[in-house]
C-alpha cells in the first residue's frame, strides 16, 4: 500500500486493480528458478461481520495453499501472507487501536493506508486500507494437503452517514486482497519474491461481500434537531454565565 499511494492520491478500486495487476506483478520475483511450480494459493473461505452497532469487527478465514512438491524449496522461515483489506466509504479502523501489541502479537506487521482522519463524516472523507503482515513460516512447514486457514479478526467503526430518507446508509466490504512474500537468496544478496494466485484460479468464498447497514439522519427531521440543539446550546451558555456571575465571590474554607 505505501508502493501503492507513492503513485496515486487516494484510493480507487479501478486504480488499485490496475497497480496490482501490471505494476506490482511486473516487480514478481525474476530469481525463481523456472522450474519451481511454486503453485501459491490463497482464498477466502468465510467473510463476515460480527457485533451491533457502529463497532464491528470484520471476519475473515483465509486458507493457503502450496504445490507440495514446492514447499521444500521455500525459505519457510522468510515467507509471510500479506492481507490487504480495502475498506468503503463510511467505514475507518483505528490506527492506534490497531497498533496495541498485545491485541495483535500474532503478525509481523500492520498498518492503515489512505484516510485516517477519525472525525470527519463519511461525505468529508476518503477511503482507507488496512495491510497485515502474518508469519507463514511453521504453517508452511507443517502445511498438509488441505493447506492452512489464518483468521483475521479486524475492528472497524462507523463514520456518520449523509442523510437518507430511509434512515440507513447500506455499505458493502469486499473481500480482501492476498498474496505472499518470501525472502530467498540470490546471487548478489536476499531478494523479495512475491506470489499470487492466478485470477482465474482464485477461490470465492461463501460470501463475496458483507453489507453494514448504519443509520443515517432524515432530512425532514433536520429543522427539529437543529431548534432542539440551538436551545439546548443557548441553555448551557446561560447557565454556565450563570454561575459564574452569582458563585464566583464564593470563599473556600480552609477545613
């Protein structure tokens, strides 16, 4: 992701989609041996929110494969999955809820992209990401020929919505994006290999998206809540003038 906005603003599907198919798969490892049929899988088995209310948490069960005959090869120790989750308008994590190491010792990194202005309401703000970085190195050791599932419990919060006359504002959360990056020796030094799975090969999981419905103020409610928060505003003021006009020549005892 920080390759990512180094070439672009702010984030768009279009545009991330394009990065990840030709700019990003055109830095692929080149020190792989054409022989090796790495033959990295990775799919989203089950895709879910869980919790009420404008505090969620994001569900997703991610399964990784490998052709067994290319798992001795790979430098296990080095390798990582790395789990790209881009998020909607309307929906933020928080980076520093997120960077709580005893929340999410379990990965090697993780960080928010894009947005992360927590006050502005959603019509004031842009589209974020969140990236982790997880250690496969026992899974791929260990791997059978199921392979192996990660589970990613992510935290996301609502923004304010914009105004609809059905009160709720639907926002849908795709599935995220994966690959893995592995560290193997060339012949000069270590050299970063990434794998993806083929897109034609990609497994769907049960659920390609999940919708969050969040609640949105009516317009026709707007002139009420305006009077009630000018009055409840002009109250405070009064009483606040209030108090400090006829308490301020109070004495305090010394007992």
């Amino acid at each position: 992701m920080k390759s990512y906005f180094e070439n672009y603003e702010s984030l768009h599907d279009s545009s991330f989609e394009d990065f990840m198919a030709h700019q990003l798969s055109s830095s692929l490892c080149q020190g792989i041996p054409d022989n090796w049929n790495v033959g990295v899988r990775l799919s989203v088995r089950e895709l879910s929110l869980i919790g009420e209310g404008s505090h969620r948490h994001l569900s997703s069960s991610i399964r990784l494969q490998i052709g067994a005959a290319s798992i001795p090869k790979l430098p296990a120790h080095l390798c990582e999955v790395i789990v790209i989750q881009r998020l909607p308008l309307g929906v933020f994590a928080d980076p520093f809820e997120l960077q709580n190491p005893h929340k999410h010792k379990a990965f090697r990194d993780i960080a928010v992209f894009g947005d992360t202005n927590l006050e502005l309401p959603s019509f004031q703000s842009n589209r974020s990401a969140v990236e982790f970085h997880i250690d496969a190195g026992s899974n791929i050791l260990f791997m059978q020929n199921n392979g192996t599932e990660f589970n990613l419990l992510l935290p996301l919060h609502a923004r304010y919505q914009p105004l609809d006359e059905s009160g709720y504002s639907v926002v849908e959360i795709g599935e995220p994006d994966m690959l893995m990056r592995c560290s193997v020796e060339g012949k000069q030094h270590k050299q970063s290999c990434l794998f993806m799975s083929p897109p034609n090969e990609k497994a769907k999981s049960t659920s390609a998206t999940v919708a969050w419905k969040i609640p949105a103020g009516m317009k026709a409610h707007a002139g009420f809540v305006s009077v009630i928060t000018f009055v409840t505003a002009l109250l405070s003021t009064l009483s606040i003038v209030y108090a400090s006009m006829f308490w301020s020549g109070t004495k305090v005892s010394k007992t």
